[in-house]
C-alpha cells in the first residue's frame, strides 16, 4: 500500500496487526479472528488490518488509513513485546486524527505487563486487556459503543484511575466449544502468502493452557496453568469446514501442548483419519518431547502430520534444569530417536546466551544438534520475554532496566542485553556458526532448498533469514 491508496474500513471497531517492519511470518492471526468472530456473534461491526500483509510498514501509511477513516470508534491494537513503540506511536496517531476514537491494547505483552504499558503509553492508550478477550472484550465495545462504559465491571480490562493502574480480573472461556466459531469465510485466505499449496497455511488451536514453567517462555502466563481442551468433534468440524468451504489442504496447529493428552491427542489423529480428511499439518509450535510415543507418532502420520517442532534447547543438563524444562539429555536422545524412525520430520528447537550460559555449553549445544542428526533445527537467542520467571528474576536483580529496555529488541535474532562473559557480538558470532555447521551439511541444506524454493515467496522468505542471522 502506499499513502495514496489508503484501505477504507467499512466497520466502527478496528482489531490492528501492528507495523512490523520486515517481518515476514504472515499468517491470520488466530487471536484476532476469535475477538473478530465473538465481536460479530453480538452484532458489533469490525473489521481486521494487518498492517504487514497490507504492506503497512511506515507511519505515512497508517496515517493515511487513518485520515481515510475517521469514523472508527475503537481501535484494538494486538501486542507482541516487540510491537510496544509501534503501538505507542499508532495510538498516538489515533488520537490525533480522531481524539474521541478509544484505544486498547490485548495480547502477550500487555497481559504480562499491563500497569507499565498503561504507564508507559499514557494518554495515547486508553485501556489494556489481560488475558483472552472472547468475553470480556464484546462487553467493553458494547459498553463503548452504547457510551456506559464502567470500567470496573468489564473483565479483564486494565484501566487507569488517577495515578493507578487497575486489572480487572480475567474470565476466559472454560469449556472450549463454546469459543466463537470462527468466521473464516469474512478472511480472504488468499490474500495471505502460499506456502507449499495454493492456500496459505491456517493456524487452529485445539487446545488452550500449559502446567509446566519453563523460566523462558510466557505461554502459561498468557493462557493459564490449566488445561482446557476442545471435543475431538469440534475441532474435526472446523477442519472438514476448513477442507471443504475453503479448499484448504495445509494446517498449523500452534497449541502450546497438543500431545499432553495421550488420549485426547490419539483421539483427535483417529477422528482425522476416520473422516478422511486428507489434509496435511503439521505442529510447529513446539511439542514437548517426553509427550511423543511410538504408537501416537505413527498415528500422528497417518492423521497427515508431516513436521513438528520439538523443544530441545540445550545439551547442557544443568541449563535444562535451570530453565525447568523437565526433561533429561537421555529422554531427548531417545525420543528424537523415535521421532527420526517414523515419517514424521521434526525440527529440533535450540536456544543459545541463556543467563549465565558458558561458550563452551553453547558449542555443546551445536555439537548436540548435528550429533542428534535431524535435518531441520532452529538456534534462537534467548529473550528475556515479559511474563516469564526469567524476566523477573532479571529485573529483581537488576541486570534488566525496565525503564531502559529497546522493545524493537525483542524480536528473533537480537541479543536485548549484554551478558556478563559472552558479549552480544561473541553471541551472534556464535549463533552464526551454529546455522553455518549445521546447514552446510549435504542433507540439512538439500532439505532447506526444498522447503523454502517450493513455497511461493520462499526464497525471500530464506534470503530475510539469512539477512537476520548473518547481516
Ligand atoms: C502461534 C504462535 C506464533 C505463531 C503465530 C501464528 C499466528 N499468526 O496465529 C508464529 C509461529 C508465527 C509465532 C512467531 C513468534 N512468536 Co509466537 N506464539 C504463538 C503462540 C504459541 C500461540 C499464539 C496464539 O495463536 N494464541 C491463540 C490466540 C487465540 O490467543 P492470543 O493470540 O493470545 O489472543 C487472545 C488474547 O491474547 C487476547 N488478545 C490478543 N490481541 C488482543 C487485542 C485486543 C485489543 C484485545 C482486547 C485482546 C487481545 O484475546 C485473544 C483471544 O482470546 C504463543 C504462546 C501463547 N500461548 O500465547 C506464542 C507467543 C505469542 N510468541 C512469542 C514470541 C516471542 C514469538 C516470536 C518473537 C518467536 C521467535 N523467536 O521467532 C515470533 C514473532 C512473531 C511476530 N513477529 O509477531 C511469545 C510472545 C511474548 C511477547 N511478550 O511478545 C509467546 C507468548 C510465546 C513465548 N515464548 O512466551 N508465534
Ligand atoms: S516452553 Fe512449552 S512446555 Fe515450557 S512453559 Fe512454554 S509452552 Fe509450556
């Protein structure tokens, strides 16, 4: 888009996938589009811009859009840490082409921080939302809409009173066939980029909560300890809707622990299987490896999984039990093993400059990942993500200014902070060399070749990798 084509939005509410400057992982945001589907399911009128598959990317553009539409009562911002000063300066602009349009902010990184995002982005944001909107968040455009807006009574909203910040409590949806179903036919699937077939892959989620603790990762702060699960029914009815109204042949489950469950996972593969569906998925968000069995793996194939990722993170076992991963060198060995015997190809998830982490557990961790001999893997850098123990203990310790940290830092790729032992050039270095001996290996690279030359815009895809990793 350039800022003479402006979008018009024919909608009173607007639900925004903010400016992320060369991000290139478009996919329909899956918690946009249940807030969208609750929102319609009470008859409020909304609409969904994602800024990156528009080709927003500046601030003249979404000044245009805004001049364009002067009429949106609220704008709804989804926030991932890194997206904090885009959404600052959005909303800012919000307020300036239009001052009585009101501004909120949901997602990860407002639920793990609401009182210094409200702080922060005061007067430009007008509220927060903590936690999973399908309930609370219809309430609060109703009582917006309708000019009865009582803060205190709208679950889950964060909201200033004088110099106080205020977090209503959470109410989520506790029996997961009651969420909206979600209107994939307003989506011009489309429009979103095609990987290895004519359509997009389409994210689902069948599952909602984590129980573990992982120091590292946010997920049970943002959808809860508890587990909650959809019927086996549900979930095939929206896939066989998926199949056969919208033609879709691929799917991403990115449940935080779709394997937990032997029986509802086994479940859910049979019940593909018994209804023929024919579609090809895969679980790339990470499955736990002490979940996976030889029976469910073979299931799980059958059901059409071609690939799942798998958290390993480190070869070192005093890391892993630092970071409470829960898992032993032993079990990661064996179960890649088995994962590598059935047909199913998995990715190996690694995490290098953990704190305190040494160079020499880091070249463990390399050596680690080929010694496994997987084809596929992934070497990020460790991110002190807001929500996680890890966070706090930093910022409790002083090692993590929250005043002074960069939010555009804390995206794939970038160090955040500088470790006491291992500078963040030594680190990039060393993330480098862990892609450069892993990939420049004849299986690896024909694999990523492969992949990434049969999926349309694949090549920039992998060239935008490289540039982050190596530039
Ligand atoms: C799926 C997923 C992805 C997919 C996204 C697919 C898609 N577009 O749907 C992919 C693989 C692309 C991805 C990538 C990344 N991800 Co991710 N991802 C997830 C995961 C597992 C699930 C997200 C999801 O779909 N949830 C289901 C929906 C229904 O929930 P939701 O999106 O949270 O939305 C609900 C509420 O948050 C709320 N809400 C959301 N937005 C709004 C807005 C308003 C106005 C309101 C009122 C409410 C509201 O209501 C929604 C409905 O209930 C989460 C973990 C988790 N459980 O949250 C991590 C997570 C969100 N990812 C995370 C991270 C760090 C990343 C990466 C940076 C990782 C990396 N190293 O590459 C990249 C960055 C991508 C980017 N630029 O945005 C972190 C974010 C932490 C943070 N504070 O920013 C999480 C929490 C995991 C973690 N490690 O802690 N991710
Ligand atoms: S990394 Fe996986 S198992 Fe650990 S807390 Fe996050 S979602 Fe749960």
């Amino acid at each position: 888009m350039n800022s003479k084509t402006a979008i018009k939005i024919d909608a009173d509410i607007l639900l925004v996938i903010p400016i992320r400057p060369g991000y290139s992982g478009i996919l329909p945001d899956l918690g946009l589009l249940y807030l969208y589907s609750a929102l319609r399911d009470h008859d409020l009128s909304v609409a969904i811009l994602h800024c990156p598959k528009e080709g927003i990317v500046d601030f003249a553009q979404w000044d245009a859009v805004l001049s364009a539409n002067r009429h949106l009562k609220i704008v709804g911002f989804k926030s991932m840490s890194h997206d904090h000063n885009f959404i600052k300066k959005m909303a800012a602009a919000v307020k300036q082409y239009m001052p009585d349009c009101v501004t909120i902010a949901g997602g990860p990184h407002v639920t793990s921080l609401p009182e210094y995002v409200l702080q922060d982005m005061s007067p430009m944001l007008d509220y927060g939302f903590n936690g999973e909107g399908e309930i609370g968040f219809p309430k609060f455009c109703q009582s917006i809409l309708n000019n009865k807006i009582v803060p205190s009574l709208v679950p889950g909203l964060v909201w200033r009173n004088g110099d106080k910040v205020n977090i209503n409590a959470r109410q989520v949806v506790a029996d997961l066939d009651k969420l909206p179903r979600i209107r994939w036919e307003d989506i011009d699937l489309g429009s979103f980029p095609k990987w290895m077939s004519s359509l997009p892959f389409i994210p689902i989620m069948a599952t909602r909560g984590c129980p573990f603790e992982c120091t590292y990762c946010s997920a049970p702060t943002i959808v809860g300890r508890k587990m909650r699960y959809r019927s086996v029914e549900n979930v095939l009815a929206e896939l066989q809707h998926l199949k056969k109204v919208h033609g879709v042949g691929n799917v991403t489950f990115v449940d935080d622990e779709l394997t937990i469950n032997r029986r509802f996972f086994q479940q859910l593969c049979q019940g593909m299987i018994d209804s023929k569906l024919d579609l090809k998925w895969e679980a790339n968000n990470g499955v736990r490896l002490d979940t996976l069995h030889e029976d469910n793996l073979e299931l799980m194939y059958q059901a059409g999984c071609r690939y799942i990722a798998v958290g390993i993170e480190s070869a070192s076992e005093e890391i892993l039990e630092k970071v409470k991963k829960k898992i032993s060198i032993q079990t990661i060995r064996e179960k890649v093993a088995l994962v590598k015997r059935s047909k199913v190809v998995p990715q190996g998830l690694f995490m290098i400059g953990f704190p305190g982490e040494t160079e020499q557990q880091i070249n463990s961790t390399i050596n680690f990942a080929i010694e496994l001999d997987i084809d596929k893997t992934n070497f990020s850098i460790f991110m002190p993500l807001p929500g996680t123990a890890s966070f706090n203990d930093m910022v409790a310790g002083g090692y993590l200014d929250l005043a002074a940290i960069n939010w555009d830092d804390m995206k794939p790729d970038r160090t955040v902070f500088e470790r006491p032992g291992c500078s963040s050039k030594r680190l990039k270095k060393l993330q480098r060399k862990a892609y450069w001996k892993f990939y420049m290996r004849p299986k690896p690279l024909g694999r990523l070749i492969h992949e990434f030359g049969f999926k349309s815009g694949g090549l920039g895809q992998l060239f935008s990798k490289i540039r982050s990793v190596f530039g």
